[in-house]
C-alpha cells in the first residue's frame, strides 16, 4: 500500500512538472514596449506602407534613369525585292535608316538576301526641365510615403497602447466585481443564517439572492469587456487571440512627470507632415505640367552597315546572287547624325486645364492641412484640463474608497446584531462597488490623459518613455 502511495505520489509530481512550461508561459507578462514592438513588427498595414515606401524609392531611381539617351542595337535578315527610290531617309524616332535601290523603267521581281545592322542613339537633351521636374515629383513622392509610413507608426504606436490601458482597466474591473461577488455571496450566507434563526424576516433572503444574480450579471459583462478588449489588442498585434497578462506598473503608479504645458510645436506632428507633404507633391506636379508647354529638343544618330545579294544591279538586273551568306554579309555602311524638335502647340490648351486642376488639388490638400492642424492644436488644449481632471479624480478615489469600506463594514456589524436593515447594507455594498470601480479606472485615466496629450503633440516618447 505504501508503495502505491509513492507511485501515484510520483505520477503527480511528474504531470505538475510536465504542465509548469505550459502554465509560465501562459503567465508571461506582456509588457507595454514588447507590445507597441511587436505590433509595428507584425501589424499588416505598417508592412504595406513600408513597401510601398519602397517602391517609391525604386520608382524614383528608375525616373533618375529615364534621362539617359536611348541607345539600341539591332539586325534584321531580309529576302525581297529592290524597287525603290534614290535617297537617304531617316523614321525620327525609330530605327528605320535605308538606302534605295536603282529606278528602273518597268517592275520586277528579283529577289535575293539583304541585311540592315544598326546602332541608334536617341537622347531628349533639353526638353525646358521636364525630366529635372519629373525627378522632383518622383522624391516628393518619396517624401511622402515615407512620411505615410512614419505616420502610420505613430498612430498605430498610439491605438496599441490606448488598446493595453483598455483591457488592464477592464481586467482591473472585472476583479472588483468578483471581489463584490465574493462580498454578495458571504452576505448572503450571513442573511439567510440569521432568517432560518428568525432573527431577521425571510424577505432579507429574497433581497440577498437578489444581490448576488446583479453581482453574478455585472462580472458576466465585465468579463465580456475584457474579452472585447483582448480580442481588439490581438488584432493589433496580429496574433491570435489570448488571455493576456498585463503589467501592473500602471495600476500601482501614475507618470512621473506630468507637464500641463500645451504651447507645444506641433509641426513636426507625423501626421501634419504626412499633410504637408500632401501638398508639396502637389505642387511640383504642377511645376511638372507647366514644362509640357514647351518644346522638346532631341539629339540622334544612327550607323548602319547594310548587305545586299544585288551587286551593280542597277547596270545589269541579271546580277545578283540568293545565296544567303553572300546576302547578309555587309559591304555598305552609312551615318546619320541629326537633331529634331517636337513641339504640340494644342497641348497647351489641354495642359491649361490641367495645371488648373492641379492648382484646385493642392488648395485642397491646404485645407486639410489647416483642418488637421486645427483638430490637433485643440486636443492639444484639451489633453491639459484631461491631465489635471485625471489628476484630481486619482486624488480622490482612495478617499471615497476608505469611506465606503467603513461604511460597509459598519452596516454589516449593526445588521449582525439587529440595528440595521438589509437595505442599509446592499446600499452601503453598492457604494463601495462604485467605489472601488473608480479606484480602478482612476490610475489608467491618468496614463490615458497622458497618452491623449502624446497623441496631440506628435510626441509618444512623452508616454513611452514613461516605464
């Protein structure tokens, strides 16, 4: 017998051993920096906007390149006929360049091999800075999707946190009202002792089961907030929903440093740069369009070498050869250096119109500027009376939770002997719940307020820095 005691002694032992990795890795505590890093890691739209910042940085390599001449090589094997005019001719453009055969009196159909073999240089050399501009736009867009990037950081540094000081104070609730329930259900084995002595009437019981079903419903719904709350930090984190264990540091102190101070530049808000950035590309791209007014000026030149199965064809049209080798073999070379101007006078009356649009655009994007700036330089002022109101309600929980637990306590001791009524003590229970409930959120609004003020000023090292 004794050593069936040790076996199953043992065989505890081993599974308590065996679960103790699972358990301490379930009360891993998630601390607010591993949170914010891990979100910015993972979080799907800050991945996005980083490769499309990428891509612009590409696209604006690729513009820098497009200045470059175009410079093309080709050959071509041809079998046909000669009928042709005298002259030189050169396909602006393109890579047509040829010399013609003879002008006969009549049509034939001689036919033998021929080849072209060329090199052709295209280069728009000036063209009134529309490349220089088009390479502008292109790092303004730079500018811009990395300020996206930036700012979407920023703000989703601030939904991170504002998601973990939501589900710590929903936690921090959730156990007041088990701890009012633990209260509920000993009152109520208090009651219903004192009504089976007949010390008290029966209907005290019916008050207590009453009490106990509102504090059973309230941590019902506390816990259902929690796991809203939870489900909502996961997503941010982009991990699979968990019961996360939080940092208590905000429970048991607030900041350190709580400046009311509002005159704060706020013009290196990531946000408001994301604006102002808006606007900048906007307005060199109507820089942009303005160079389609003017002409553009190209530099050219080709060398071809030609071959031929004619061969003084145009003395005796009996002389020729369709043997291939001899055909595409080059016996004539020509050069041909040019330059040419383009110039689409009705372009610009569409550009006109274009321009102005543009012009309406970036109005536009001023505006939302101004709204952006507006909106954060009063939350800004706000954040001020929400630090000093958090402040003031941190002051006073403990005080309103000191006086409700001994009014609690009181009620209990008189209704235990006699001198008060059920009444008096679930009024008395339910004030020290508010009471405790305020003791709860009062630490995190603090944080929050504080949190509020990071997100209005551009500056989350305020809070971040903070633990």
């Amino acid at each position: 017998m004794c050593y069936r005691t040790i076996f199953r002694q043992g065989l505890c032992l081993m599974f308590l051993l065996s679960a103790c990795p699972a358990v301490f890795a379930q009360q891993k505590i998630l601390t607010l920096k591993e949170a914010v890093q891990n979100a910015l890691q993972n979080y799907g739209t800050i991945k996005a906007k980083a490769n499309y910042a990428q891509a612009s940085a590409a696209t604006y390599k690729a513009t820098k390149r497009e200045y470059l001449p175009n410079l093309t090589l080709s050959g071509q094997n041809d079998f046909g006929t000669v009928n042709s005019q005298y002259g030189p001719y050169y396909g602006f453009g393109g890579l047509g360049v040829a010399s013609g055969g003879p002008i006969l009196t009549e049509q034939n159909w001689n036919a033998a091999f021929g080849g072209l073999y060329l090199t052709n240089v295209n280069w728009d050399f000036f063209s009134f800075g529309k490349s220089k501009e088009r390479i502008k736009v292109a790092a303004k867009q730079v500018n811009l999707d990395q300020s996206d990037f930036v700012q979407e950081q920023f703000q989703h540094e601030i939904r991170v946190s504002a998601a973990y000081l939501n589900l710590l104070a929903s936690q921090q609730l959730s156990r007041s009202q088990e701890k009012n329930l633990q209260r509920a259900l000993a009152l109520r084995n208090v009651i219903v002792a004192r009504v089976k002595s007949g010390l008290n009437p029966g209907v005290d019981s019916s008050l207590a089961n009453a009490e106990v079903s509102s504090a059973q419903i309230a941590l019902t719904n506390a816990q259902d907030v929690v796991q809203q709350q939870g489900n909502q930090l996961s997503q941010y984190l982009a991990v699979t929903p968990v019961d996360f264990v939080l940092d208590s540091a905000f429970v048991n102190q607030i900041p350190k440093t709580l400046d009311t101070a509002t005159n704060l530049n706020i013009e290196n808000h990531p946000t408001l740069r994301y604006f102002q950035n808006r606007v900048t590309i906007s307005s060199e791209r109507e820089k942009y369009l303005h160079t389609f007014n003017y002409p553009t000026f190209t530099l050219f030149s080709v060398f071809q070498s030609r071959a031929s199965g004619f061969s003084n064809y145009s003395l005796n049209q009996t002389i020729y050869t369709q043997n291939y080798f001899d055909g595409v073999n080059p016996t004539r070379s020509n050069y041909l250096v040019g330059i040419g101007v383009t110039w689409n006078l009705t372009q610009i009356l569409r550009i006109h119109e274009q321009v102005k649009a543009q012009k309406f655009t970036s109005e536009g994007l001023k505006n939302e500027y101004n709204l952006v700036n507006q909106q954060l330089g009063s939350q800004l002022i706000l954040s001020r009376t929400r630090i000093q109101n958090a402040l003031k309600n941190y002051q006073e929980a403990p005080i309103g939770l000191k006086a409700a637990s001994d009014a609690y306590l009181q009620k209990t001791v008189l209704y235990k002997n006699g001198l008060a009524t059920i009444v008096d003590v679930t009024q008395a229970l339910y004030t020290l719940n508010r009471a405790e409930t305020d003791r709860d959120i009062a630490n995190n609004n603090v944080w929050q307020a504080l949190l509020y003020k990071a997100a209005a000023s551009g500056d989350f090292g305020m809070f971040f820095n903070e633990f």
